[in-house]
C-alpha cells in the first residue's frame, strides 16, 4: 500500500526539490555569465517549467496509474526498459550525490571547517533514512509545517538585504545582450528537471491528472523566488557576487539593524538545512521506488539503509572538492541532465502514442466463409 500526500504537500517538495539546492548553487553559477541581468533568470526559467509540466502532464494520460520505471517497460518492453530505467536510476544516483556534497560543502567551509566531510555527512543522513523509512507521507507533512517558516523566513531576510541595495549594479540592462540571460539560465533548467522525479510518485498522490498543474505552480513559484533572490543579491553585492562560493549568505550577512542585531546569517542556515532535508529526503525516495519498480519488490524500505552508504560513498570519491562540484554542474551535468530526465519520458510517451495509432489503425482479419451462427445452425 502506497503513501499518500495532499496536492498542497506535493507542491512544496516539488519546490524545494529546486530551490532547497538551488539557493546555494545557482546564484554562484549565475553570476558567472551574467551579472547586470541575474534577475531576468528567474522569468526565463518559468518557460521551462511551462514544457516540463506539459511532460507530467502528457505522461499520467499516456501512461494512467504507472510510474516511470513501469512505463518504461511497458512502451520499450522488459529487458529495454529495464536498461533505459537502469539509465535513470544512475541519473537519481549522481543527483543525490551533488545535493549531499553540496550540503557537506556549505557546512564545512562556512562553519565546520576542520570537521570531516563524513561526519557532516552521516548526522545529516540520519534523520534522512529515518523519514523515508517511515514513508513520504512523513516528508509531505514535515514539507507542509516548515515551509511557511522557511519561505517567510527567507522573505524577510531578503527585504532586510534591501537597505544595501544599490541600483547602479543592474544597469545598463541587457548591455550584453540576452544570450548571456539563455546561458545563465541552462544550470536552472538543469536542476528543474527534478521535477520529473514527480513521475515516480504517482501512487503518491489521490489525484495524480491533476500532477502537471501542481508542477507548473511549483515552476512558476521557483521562478518568482528566483526573479526575487537574483535581483536583490545583484543589488547588494553587485560585481562581486561572482567570486564569492554562497552568494546569498555574503549577501545576508550584509544586513545590521540599528547597532545591536547583526548576525541574521543563523537563520538562513537553519532554513537552508531544513529545506535541503525535504531535497534530499524526495530525491531518496524516489531513487529507492526506482529500486522497487525494477526489481518487482513488495517494498522500498529493504534498500534505504544500503541505499544511504551507496549515496555517502558516491559523495565522497565523485566530488572531492568545490571545484570539481562547480566545473561537473556548469559543464557536464545539463547535457547529461536533458538527455536523462527529458529525452527518456519524451521517448517514451512518444513511442507508446505510436503503438496506440498501429493499434487502432490495423485492420480486423475476415471472417472464414461458413463461419457465423448461420452456418452453426447447419447439420
């Protein structure tokens, strides 16, 4: 029996599921293209979620009621499904991996510095295995309490930032033209392909027609908070937002209020961790039900604590170091990205449409002469 979560719960994991990474990550990438016109990212990234939804949306009509690893087997067949789910499963890997390696990155070079990056890696593993051993319904409902904190906490401190703004820093717009904005934004584009991780939680929701609404709403929701964090960050830190690692804590740590309160930057981290918890714990999830629809098991729960060492050995000797981290996001993941959580689904719901058209067009065999309740009822 499957777990199941509200549409409202749905809509705040498919929103962390970019923004709990991308609030680290992205304003770093970003600002190595553009500067000036890091906000216009935000917008530009909302016509991504427009054809990504358009995917959900085409995949629960096409395939009603099963989940991606199903209905891989069921347009391509067993053994090339298999294979191409087997793709996927790889691709969840390695995405679990950068999250976790990004969170331990952010941890140790901001507050832990002579701590091992296993150490941080296993406390924050813990509380990980143990919600999704007990099911995404738990996710959905820890998603569900914190997110109102964190989206008002975070509100609040970029509105705070505002008094060091400086307009000069985002003029002249679009000196460069816009085809900076179209490269800025592919490393955006790449990490809202997890929304197709949504194609993996079909038994989770009561409604699942209604999937491919409820991730254009968590797209757009990504791309107004993106519009919001890329231009106060470009207003306060302007030019040199493009050497710092996390841009958004330098920008934080900008904010005084009178001479008494300074240091805001503890509850930005607080809100950082708790959402890259809902990340993390969805894209777990989903990797393990993965397992499960390959292999044909009962349940899940066999493979998480297994699934966890895979994940934390995967951290530690695929990404050494920030370096590797950054130079694996903006030049080889997006093209491996599409091609895995675009290009597979795509294919798919594209080969099963043409069986349905082969099947409908094919043409019924006659009847043998004689044959019918007339020639029955002859001696």
């Amino acid at each position: 029996m499957y777990e199941q979560i509200s549409r409202l719960q749905f809509i705040f994991l498919m929103f962390w599921l970019v923004i709990g990474t991308g609030i680290l990550l992205l304003p770093l990438t970003i600002a190595q293209f553009v500067i000036h016109d890091a906000w216009m990212v935000g917008p530009v990234f909302i016509l991504g979620a427009f054809f990504l939804s358009g995917i959900v949306y085409l995949f629960v009509r096409v395939f009603p009621g099963q989940n991606l690893i199903e209905a891989l087997q069921t347009a391509f067949g067993p053994w090339p499904g298999r294979v191409l789910g087997a793709w996927l499963l790889v691709w969840m890997f390695l995405n679990n991996c950068l999250i976790l390696r990004e969170m331990t990155l952010f941890v140790t070079t901001n507050f832990f510095p002579n701590t091992p990056i296993y150490v941080s890696a296993a406390v924050f593993m813990v509380p990980v295995i143990y919600a999704v051993f007990k099911g995404i319904e738990v996710v959905g409902r820890v998603a569900e309490i914190i997110s109102p904190w964190a989206i008002g906490t975070t509100f609040a401190l970029y509105l705070l930032a505002l008094q060091n703004a400086d307009f000069s820093n985002v003029l002249p717009l679009l000196a460069d033209g816009f085809s900076p904005v179209l490269r800025a934004s592919l490393v955006p584009w790449m990490f809202a392909t997890n929304f197709i991780i949504a194609l993996l939680m079909v038994r989770n929701l009561k409604e699942p027609r209604k999937m491919g609404k409820d991730v254009l709403i968590s797209g757009v929701a990504v791309g107004l908070t993106g519009l919001l964090a890329e231009s106060v960050t470009s207003l306060v830190l302007g030019p040199i937002r493009s050497s710092s690692l996390f841009p958004v804590l330098e920008m934080i740590r900008t904010i005084r209020i009178g001479t008494f309160l300074e240091r805001l930057d503890p509850l930005y981290v607080i809100t950082v961790i708790t959402t890259m918890f809902l990340n993390v714990a969805a894209l777990f999830y989903t990797m393990l039900v993965a397992v499960q629809s390959m292999f044909g098991c009962k349940s899940y729960r066999p493979f998480v604590t297994a699934g966890a060492l895979a994940v934390g050995t995967g951290t530690f000797f695929l990404m050494e170091n920030s370096g590797r981290l950054l130079e694996y996001v903006m030049y080889a993941a997006p093209g491996y990205y599409f091609v895995t959580a675009l290009g597979i689904p795509i294919l798919a719901i594209a080969v099963q449409l043409v069986k349905r058209l082969l099947t409908r067009n094919r043409p019924q065999g006659r009847r043998p002469a004689g044959s019918g309740r007339a020639s029955a009822a002859k001696p």
